[in-house]
C-alpha cells in the first residue's frame, strides 16, 4: 500500500527539519551523529 501525497510531504518535512538542525549544528561529531540517523531513518524507509 502507497503513501498519500499528505504522508508525503509530512516525511519529507520531517528529513527537511532534521537537514535544517544539522546545518546550525557546530560539533562536528555530533553533526557526524546526526547525519548518520538521518542515513539510518531513510535506509530502513526504503528498506519497509
């Protein structure tokens, strides 16, 4: 079963948030970590 066009754009909300934190993040290993869970969420997307 699809996703609507509503479920969409909310996960792609979702990624743009997470993108949106990592740009203000200065740790560059938390900025590792966080890039890192951003991979992880869309590897397991793709993988449902």
């Amino acid at each position: 079963m699809g996703q609507t066009d509503s479920q969409f754009k909310a996960f792609i909300r979702f990624i743009l948030d997470d993108i949106k934190e990592l740009q203000t993040e200065t740790d560059e290993e938390k900025k590792a970590a966080k890039v890192e869970k951003i991979i992880d969420n869309l590897q397991k997307t793709l993988e449902d």
